[in-house]
C-alpha cells in the first residue's frame, strides 16, 4: 500500500466516525425518549 492512498483512507476514517456520531447520537435520543 503506497502513502497515496492516505487521503482516500483519511476520507473513509471521516465516514466512519460521522457514522458513529451520528449512530451513538439516535441511540441517545432513543433513550431519551424511553426514558421521558
């Protein structure tokens, strides 16, 4: 793997952790909701 696949790898680690976000963020509002 040569270092010019860095930016199209920074791109995929940006989708994942916006995924994540957004994931862990329904899952909180999710509870809210239970709980309220």
């Amino acid at each position: 793997m040569h270092w010019q696949n860095s930016h199209l790898f920074r791109q995929c680690a940006a989708i994942l952790v916006i995924g994540y976000g957004l994931f862990t963020a329904y899952d909180a509002v999710k509870l809210m909701i239970n709980l309220g």
